[in-house]
C-alpha cells in the first residue's frame, strides 16, 4: 500500500463510498470524489484496488475506467491548470507570450508542476473565445485578452484561494 492511499483517511473515503452506496455502476463519480481529496489529485493504484475490492469488480475494470475518461488522472495533477489556446488566431494574438509569464513566473515548464503542486500550464486547441486572444482556461472558466498583468492577478488570486504565499 503506498503512501498516497495511507495519507488519505479511511474515514474520508468510506464516506465518499457510502454516498453511492458502494454500488458499482456509480464508479465514476466514485472515482471523480475520491480524486478530488487525494494527495495530488489522481487515482493511484492502491486507491484503484481498494475502490475495486470495495465494489466487488475487477481491478482491470477500475483502469478501463481511469484510461478512458480524461478527466480520471493516475498522476500527480497541479491544483491549478492554466490552459493556454494555441490554435492560429490565439497563436497570432501572442500565446507563447501567455506561456513565456507562466513559466517565468511559476518557474516551471510546459507540463511541469510547481515545487508547491499548485500550478502547471499547458498548450490546448480552440476553446471558442477566438476573438479574446490570447485566450486561456482555468478549469470551468475561460480568461480572454491576457496580459503580463492579469496573468500574475490570476496566479494571485489562486494563490489566495489555497491561502498560500509565493
Ligand atoms: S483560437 Fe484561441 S480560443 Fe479559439
């Protein structure tokens, strides 16, 4: 049994368990909860075996799951995504712009997590906010006409959100 699993209390998942009533066809979101309170955000394979015992399928059913919904991660995940458009019309607005901040300011590389787990950025395609590049999303929300400016606002008010310091 590994760390993550061990950190992650038995009470905690128990009750995230209990909500779907242990019933296997409710996997997903079983999966999705038990993700959200794990040690960098991800399903590792300690969790994936106790969550297959717990409803009674097989671990091979438990990672179809994990490989085929994208929102599912087996990896450490950064709290905050900063997913930055890189199809043409944002790439013409200056996206790699969007990237050099990030980088410059979390001090990471393009799909690399911050020191702290919090942050990470990566390049994706079209969103549908052409006409606000350089355009980014941060989980739900889509951010448009960014600057040097509003990114570090953004990273801030992130930073605010975990109650943390840079
Ligand atoms: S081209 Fe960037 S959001 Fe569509």
């Amino acid at each position: 049994m590994n760390n993550q699993f061990q950190e992650l209390s038995m009470e905690k998942k128990r009750s995230i368990m209990r909500c779907y009533e242990f019933r296997r066809e409710n996997l997903l979101d079983i999966l999705l909860d038990l993700q959200e309170v794990c040690p960098g955000r991800c399903i590792d394979t300690g969790t994936a075996g106790w969550v297959a015992r717990e409803l009674g399928v097989t671990e091979t059913k438990v990672s179809e799951a994990l490989t085929f919904y994208t929102m599912l991660h087996t990896e450490p995940q950064a709290r905050f995504v900063f997913e930055i458009c890189s199809s043409t019309p944002c790439f013409f607005t200056k996206a790699q712009g969007v990237a050099d901040v990030l980088s410059r300011e979390l001090e990471v590389k393009e799909e690399e997590i911050t020191k702290d787990g919090l942050f990470a950025f990566r390049f994706v395609p079209c969103f549908g906010s052409c006409a606000e590049g350089p355009a980014i999303k941060l989980g739900d929300e889509v951010y448009g006409n960014m600057t040097e400016e509003s990114l570090k606002e953004l990273i801030e008010r992130c930073r605010e959100l975990e109650g943390t310091e840079p």
